[in-house]
C-alpha cells in the first residue's frame, strides 16, 4: 500500500529515502516543504474563500464569539510525479486507456491531485462518461462501484463555482479514488454517470435538489428531499440561513442571519 504523498512506494521507500529521517535529520512525512510531498495545502494551492466569523452571520449579527475569526479556504494544488505507489499505475492505466481511444489525457484530466492519502483526478465535464466508463470497463483499473455523487458550492470560484465529487471503488483491486467535476453557477450542467453507475440515480437526485446541478441524461432529475414546488438549493453557500420565527409571549426570534448583536 501506498503513502499519497509519494514518500512510500509499493516496493519501499521513494526518492532515496531510506528511513525515517532524512539525511538532515528532519522527517521527510513532516516536513512540509520537501519536494517529495507534492499538492501539500501548505504550499498554497488555490485560494477560493476568505471565511471571517462563523455560521453566515457578517452583518454584526454574530452572538458566538467568533466573529472575529478570518481563515482562508484553499484547495489543494496539482501533484507531480512520482505520486508514490499505485496511484503512479491508476494515472498511467487512465492516461493510456484514454489514448488508445484517441483522446488526449490532457483534454479530459484536467489536473491531478494527491492530498489526505487520497487520488484525486478533476475530469473535464464534457469528457466525464468516457472516463468514468474507462475507469470501471479497464481491466487494469476494474472500478466497479461509485459510492455515489455529492457537491460543494464555492461562490467565489469564478466560472467553476459548483464541483461534484465521485468516490470510486475497485473491489478486484482494492483501491479508491476520486473523480472532481465543475460547472459554473451559470450553466450548472453535468453528464449523468446512471447509464455508467446505475446505483447514482438517488445521489445525483440529491445533488439536485439541494445544489442545483443538473445531471444531463438522467432517468427522472426530480426532487428527492425537498418540496417539488421550493425556491432554490439549500446547501449553496449563498441560500439565506432562514428559519422559522417563533413568538414567545409576544416576542418575535428571527433567523439566525438576521439577529442582532449583543456586544
């Protein structure tokens, strides 16, 4: 088994690394700024958010105690080869399957990231059934089962401010990596995978209803959790906190996003 970072390969140690330390004496899994450890979060990525206070509350409104907080939301940069054990032999088996099929690797695998002990390859949308079929139809890949599809809303990620996210499963060969996907809140359009992975059907629903993300060639895209009639997507990162206001002896306690402060 592999270490996502590239340290530790199937056969041993990576990039000469002999033991746990390094000739310097610092551990090269901890050291953040090694070349061996690619798509780190501390080496930047991309920065997508500045998140200031906590739970949506900016308008002075926030009575936690953490309204002053200020962090920024990056996501994590592209790796470079070696990504270390078999995540080195999925990239190779992909980019050679997609080529024999006449479409350049580079067209459809938008980038490749190593980060968390996990692989994850960011597809083009237009080319996303073809790999999905690739990964699971490919003897030496064999991902027979997709867990299912969920989302996240980055407001801020201009043109690509929806991402779904798959998580596939080889059984034959015991491995799990992702597939990433965007489309921008202007055209929130991505191919189905159900003709692909049959089991998507309810998670691609899901995904729907509270993310608004149109699968393109689903059976029947209709809410799953939602009222059919509701107004909007309630886990985008810009639908109103709402809530219900409830009267106490007269009183009125208004939604979360729309209390004063109390400092």
């Amino acid at each position: 088994m592999s270490d996502a970072n590239g340290t530790q390969g199937a056969n041993g140690p990576a990039d000469g690394v002999s033991g746990s330390n390094g000739a310097d004496g610092v551990n090269p899994e901890k050291d953040l700024s090694a070349s061996n450890l690619p798509g780190q979060r501390g080496q930047g990525g991309e920065e997508v958010r500045v998140q200031r206070g906590m739970f949506g509350a900016n308008n002075g409104g926030d009575t936690s105690g953490y309204g002053g907080l200020v962090r920024s939301v990056r996501l994590p940069g592209a790796a470079s080869r070696p990504y270390g054990g078999w995540f080195d032999e999925v990239a190779d088996e992909l980019e050679g399957a997609l080529e024999e099929q006449g479409l350049l690797p580079a067209n459809a695998i938008e980038k490749t990231i190593v980060d968390r002990d996990e692989l994850t390859f960011h597809i083009e949308r237009e080319h996303l059934l073809r790999v999905a079929r690739t990964l699971r139809d490919d003897p030496a890949l064999r991902f027979e089962l997709c867990t299912g599809v969920s989302a996240v809303h980055y407001p801020n990620d201009k043109g690509r401010e929806l991402h779904a996210v798959y998580h596939l499963r080889s059984i034959t060969h015991n491995r799990l990596i992702r597939l990433e996907v965007s489309a921008p809140d202007a055209d929130p359009h991505i191919p189905s995978l159900v003709s692909v992975y049959p089991t998507n059907d309810w998670h691609e629903r899901e995904t729907y209803d509270f993310f608004g993300i149109v699968f393109d060639g689903h059976p029947a895209l209709t809410r799953i959790m939602m009222p059919d009639d509701w107004q909007g997507h309630p886990q985008r990162k810009d639908y109103p906190l709402g809530g219900i206001p409830v009267e106490y002896k007269g009183a009125q306690i208004p939604a979360p996003d729309q209390r004063r402060s109390y400092s």
